[in-house]
C-alpha cells in the first residue's frame, strides 16, 4: 500500500532494526519504545486493522509474539501484548500490528 510505513519497513524501503521475518510476518523495534522492549510485528501483506486479519495470520502473530518475548529475555518476568483498534484504542498506523512490551511493571487496567 503506497504512504503505509509498515508496508515501506516490510519491503525494506525504509529503515528499521528488523529482529525476525518470514514470508508472512516482520518483527522490527519500535521507534518510540515505550518500555525497555518493545517491539511490532506485523504481517507482510497490508492489513489495516484486526477485522480484516484471518485466523491464520493472526496466530502466526502472536505464537511469534510469544517466541520472541522468550528470545528477548522478558518472559519470566511477564510482558504484554497489545492490538489497538481504531480511534479509541489509539491506533495510529493502519497496518495491523502486535506491540510486544516488556521489561518493566504495566498497570491495569491501562490507560
Ligand atoms: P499504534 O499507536 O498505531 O498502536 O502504534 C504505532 C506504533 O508505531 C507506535 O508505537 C510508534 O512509535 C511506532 N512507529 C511509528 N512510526 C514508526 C517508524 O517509522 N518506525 C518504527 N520502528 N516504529 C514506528
Ligand atoms: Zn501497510
């Protein structure tokens, strides 16, 4: 999708400390991290926000989320995983992607 910086990121036409990829997702660091890990994925193919995602690739998302939380040493002490949806949520980029944050303590419920 032209002007979409995840779809930029996901063709490597702009730059991002890419920690995994595959045929269907990438996993890169936040440019903003707002914990001492925090990383995106997102699926390769343009999807704005979790209604249009299938099954399939929302659960390569976060089994990976998963995996990477273990990779990335904050699993013991727990981390969270995020998808906002639209306005309310706070949704600023319209290519579906899972924050995956660690590292610290999260309060609930958030704000
Ligand atoms: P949202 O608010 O849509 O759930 O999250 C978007 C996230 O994308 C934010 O945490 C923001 O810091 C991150 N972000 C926005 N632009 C870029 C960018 O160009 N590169 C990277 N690595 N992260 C970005
Ligand atoms: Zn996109």
């Amino acid at each position: 999708m032209p002007n979409c910086i995840f779809c930029k990121i996901a063709e490597h036409n702009l730059n991002a400390d890419i920690i995994y990829e595959d045929n269907d997702i990438v996993a890169f660091r936040d440019l903003k991290p707002q914990a001492p890990t925090h990383l995106l994925l997102i699926p390769r193919e343009h999807i704005p926000t979790i209604e249009e995602a299938s099954p399939a690739i929302l659960g390569k998302l976060m089994s990976k989320a998963s995996e990477l939380a273990k990779k990335e040493g904050i699993s013991a002490k727990g981390y969270r995983t995020v998808i906002n949806c639209r306005d309310y949520a706070g949704q600023s980029v319209y290519h579906l992607h899972v924050h995956l944050l660690g590292g610290r303590w999260f309060h609930w419920p958030p704000g």
